[in-house]
C-alpha cells in the first residue's frame, strides 16, 4: 500500500540508499508473526537470544513484537525498505539506546559488525525496493547469511506455496498491491526443509532444527520440529486437533481438521505444513537444543495466554507436556487458570468431539449414545450434592479425551471459581457439541431442520438426560461469560460469532435447501392434485344439483302438486297460528 511521504527522518533512522518513500509493508494482517499473535514463535526466539548480544530483524514485523526483541538483546537493529515504516518504528524506540533502523536496499548495508542474531520471520520476500533488479531467494540468502557473526544464529521463516491453507482457502494466492511477483515464481525458493537446510549449508551456516508451523502461515500456534515428524513417532490426536483450528478470519473451502489429520497420517506434515521455520548458526553456535515442540493456546487471549513444550519419552513411550513460563495460578471473574497442572503426560485416548463427529458421520446413533452415556455418567457421578467441582464444569467435549473406559481433561488448569448445578454443566457440554456439529456444517443423522436447541434436547434424551430449558439458557449465560472473560468470540450468540463458514458449508446447506425445496414442491404438487380432484368432485355436484332443482320446479307445475297443496292448506295455516299463539 502507498502512503505520504514523511520527510521528518528520525534521528536513529539511518538511510542507506534505495529507500521506498512513498510505500508501506504494514498491512491489516501483519506479517509471518501477527500482532497479539506468534507466543509460541517468541519462546523459540527467547532459547535463542544472545542476551546482552546484537540482534538484526529483517523486513517487517509486528511492533509489538519487535518491542519484545529490544527487551531482550543488548542492541537491534532493523532493516526495512519502507520509509514510513522505518521512521514509525523509529520513533516508537527513540528513547532506547543501542536501537537503529536502517531504511534501504538490504545489499546497501554499510560494513557493520556482524549480529549473534539475525530474524528473518517475514521471510525474503519483502526485502527489496521496486527500482532494482529482481533478486531471487538464494541471492537474498547470501546477503543475510554474511550478516551472522560466528556462533550466531539465524532465525529463517518461509511460507509454503503448497501448505495444507492453500488447500482450504478460496484465494490462496490472492495478490494485493504488494505482493509484485506471482507466489512461487522463484525457481530458487527452497520447497521443503531439507531443501532449505541445504541452502543454508550452501552459504557456510550449519543447519539446525526446522520446525512445521501449524495452522496458518499468518497465525503460527504449533511448532513441531521435523525430527519428530519423519522420526516415526505418532503425535497424539489433541495435538492435531490444535494443528487444525480453524483461522478466525479468511475465506476457507472446508474445516481443515480432515485433510490435516490425513497429512499426519501419511506423514506429510512436514511437506504440506503452511510455515517452515529454521535456524542456522555459524561454526561454534547453538542451534536451540533439542527438538520440543512449542504449543500456543488457542481458546484465549491475553492474560491467560500460555505456551506448552511437549516432548517424547521413548523409554516411557508417551508425550510430556510443561507449560512455559512457569507462573501462579490467576483469576479473575468466575475463571480461574493453575499453569502448574498443564505439566505432565499428556492424556491417552482420542479428543471427545473427534469421536462423537466420527460417530454422527456414520450414522452410528448407538455409538454416540453409549459415548455420551459413558461421559455424562462419569461426571455426574463425580459431582458432590448435586454440584459439579469447578474444574469439571468448565469441560466441554473440545478439553476431553475418551479412552473406551473414561474420560481424561486435555487441559487441565481450566476451572470455575465455584460448583455448579448438575443439569447445567451437562446441558452446556452436551450444547456446546450441538452448536459446533451444526455450525461446521458436519454430517449427523438427525433432521436437517433440528435447530441447536431442539438438537440438544435430543442429545440429553439420549444421554437419559430431562431436558429444561432454563437449564439451557443458565447453561448458555454461562458460556457467555467465560467467553467474555477469555477475550474470544461467544458462542452462545450464535454460529456466525465462530470461525467463518466455509464454501463446503454453504455447498450443503444449499443441498439441505434443494431438499427442503423438493420436499416443499412434492408436498404442493400433492395438494394440486387433491385439489383437481375436488374441483372435479364439486363441478359433478353442482350439475346434480342443477339436475335435481329442474326436476323440483317440474314437479311443482303438476295438478297433483297443487292439488295437495290446496288440501293442506288449512293445516298448514292452523300450525302457522298454533306458533305465533
């Protein structure tokens, strides 16, 4: 996008030639690393930092995250070729020492010391201006790999042209005004992590660990490192269920909770993840340890945003999970969150909605009965005069796993801050179910025109569960306010508050409408046919009846007809008398 000109140059603004003064990166959506987003990207940076070393940023980057960096390196540096940008980000640090932003052509940089830290979290796309030749990746790569000092580390991201969001989006290559080149033109642009190690290793770094970045290239909350990915090692279910959440905003054709589950299957996570990231260092660096996954919770904001590290234990063959950084227990309102309880083994079985849409998908009411039975059954009978603990009535099916014999929290720091009535808790968990199978457009063996209240009580029936609905509107207050306190969408105002229809959902409620329609349309077909049929009926009648009122008029014109009536005429005026008497 293009913006004014701003000709007052801040003073830790350096131009370097090549600068773009009427252009801006900044764009609603951000960068790789989204404002208010990307926590589970800063614990990697944080392992990383050098501390009181130097850090370099390339390109654009959130603001909010660039503050971050400066609060945890001795001196940063930013290389940004916009020159609104650079003096808006100059300002915003005028006051820190040691922070520079050099506005230009990357290869325009002045001989500077070389950085313990390079972030290139935007990738290499956004680097140079518009009046010089066109650079490729592995040029561009070269002129930042010279930029690491030896022992330093380079923080490389790079958006695959062929991940599982270009598969669901509608416009997965939509191009604005900044996007100057068709997205995979560059012949040089490595299309996997190996291929990206292999770069690097071209250009003297030794590469380290790549991580799969998981759900959106715009929004990472997942890094899985690809050792654990081609090592063999199944990740546990919950962990793709979070690989597969849905982006709040675009225009997706399908939930990608299939076609992600299917690339984990088939071991293709790492081919097909939207994001790679990568670091490399020089001769004598770290490259951040082991592999551990980083995951970012997804069902709130700040402040109760937490960042998991999940690793596998082959001696005990399990995942492990610790959350990150270790903190007290907060509150506020009717939530309460303990970070301390998310450490420890992950939980066996498989994610309780996963299994209940498995169920529906193929018209196994039995199962879904049984599953549902089991569930609510288990809780009830963990609840204490008729009130279920503050923990289990914060669940629903998207925090539990089944194993066949019981249930298992998959998040376990949730709770309310008091008990709550049985017939609640269990109506809001059996709702909240309802709600997301119609909201996502997912196949279930019901009428089409069961609405989430009608739904639900069919459930509960199933679950040998009354039904009431003041039950389901306390249930749906309280949904409400958690929802208000976790600072995400209320799902108690309705489907539209979720994450955005997809095309497939629209294709079938279009086929749901084409079958009402048929239905409608039989129904009047059959009218019209009764209705013939008594027109034809009625028509016959009325010819009768002409028929019969001739044959009366006939008969009255007889002598006999008036002979009888002359006759009767006295009877006739006595009994007129008798009954006005």
């Amino acid at each position: 996008m293009t913006t004014r000109q701003d000709h007052d140059t801040p003073p830790n603004v350096r131009l370097i030639g090549g600068e773009m003064l009427l252009w801006s990166d900044e764009r609603p959506e951000g960068g790789a690393v989204r404002a208010r987003r990307g926590h589970a990207v800063r614990e990697l940076i944080r392992r990383l930092a050098p501390g009181d070393g130097s850090v370099l940023l390339i390109g654009p980057h959130p603001a909010d995250f660039v503050s971050w960096v400066a609060g945890r390196a001795g001196t940063v540096a930013a290389v940004l070729r916009s020159h609104p940008d650079a003096c808006r980000l100059g300002r915003a640090h005028a006051g820190r020492p040691g922070f520079t932003v050099y506005c230009g052509r990357l290869d325009k940089l002045p001989d500077l010391p070389p950085f313990d830290m390079v972030c290139a979290l935007d990738g290499l796309g956004r680097v140079h201006p518009a009046d010089v030749p066109v650079q490729t990746w592995r040029d561009t790569l070269a002129d930042v790999a010279r930029l690491v000092a030896p022992g330093g580390t380079l923080v490389l991201a790079g958006r695959n042209d062929l991940g599982i969001d270009a598969f669901i989006e509608a416009a997965p290559y939509a191009r604005g005004d900044g996007d100057w080149l068709p997205p995979g033109s560059d012949p040089t642009a490595p299309v996997s992590l190996a291929a990206t190690a292999g770069e690097l290793a071209a250009h003297g770094l030794t590469p380290g660990a790549g991580y799969a970045a998981f759900p959106t290239a715009a929004d990472p909350r997942v890094l899985l490192p690809a050792e654990l990915l081609t090592g063999g090692v199944a990740p546990p279910e919950a962990l793709v269920t979070a690989c597969a959440r849905p982006a709040r905003d675009g225009r997706p054709v399908a939930d990608p909770a299939r076609l992600v589950a299917k690339a984990f299957r088939y071991g293709l996570a790492d081919r097909l993840a939207p994001l790679w990231i990568t670091l490399a260092h020089r001769a004598g660096g770290t490259s951040g340890g082991g592999p551990v996954a980083l995951v970012e919770d997804t069902v709130c904001e700040e402040p109760w945003l937490r960042v998991c590290e999940l690793t596998y234990d082959a001696d005990l063959g399990g995942w492990w999970r610790r959350g990150l950084p270790a903190a007290a227990a907060i509150g506020l309102d009717r939530l309460r969150r303990d970070p301390a309880a998310l450490d420890g083994p992950l939980p066996p079985g498989r994610p309780l909605t996963e299994l209940l849409r498995a169920a529906c998908a193929a018209d196994d009411v039995k199962q879904v009965r049984r599953t549902l039975r089991a569930v609510t059954g288990e809780l009830a009978g963990r609840a204490e005069h008729g009130m279920l603990p503050g923990d289990l009535a914060f669940v629903t099916t998207d925090d539990l796993t089944w194993d066949g014999d019981r249930v298992h929290r998959i998040d376990p720091s949730w709770s309310l801050a008091g008990p709550v009535p049985i017939p609640v808790a269990l109506t809001r968990l059996v709702w909240r179910f309802a709600d997301s199978l119609l909201s996502g457009g997912h196949h279930h063996p019901w009428p089409w025109d069961l609405d989430a209240e009608r739904l639900t009580g069919t459930l509960l029936a199933l679950c040998a569960l009354p039904y009431d609905a003041d039950d389901l509107a306390e249930a749906r207050a309280l949904d409400a306010d958690i929802a208000r306190t976790l600072g995400t969408p209320d799902q108690a105002a309705g489907p539209l508050s979720g994450p955005p229809e997809t095309y497939r959902e629209v294709l079938a409620v279009r086929e749901r409408m084409r079958e009402t329609l048929t239905a409608a349309q039989a129904r009047i077909d059959r009218l019209e046919v009764k209705l013939t049929v008594r027109e034809r009926e009625l028509r016959r009648m009325r010819r009768k009846l002409r028929r019969t009122r001739k044959k009366v008029a006939a008969l009255r014109r007889t002598f006999a007809h008036r002979a009888v009536r002359g006759v009767t005429w006295p009877l006739r005026t006595g009994a007129r008398l008798v009954r006005r008497g």
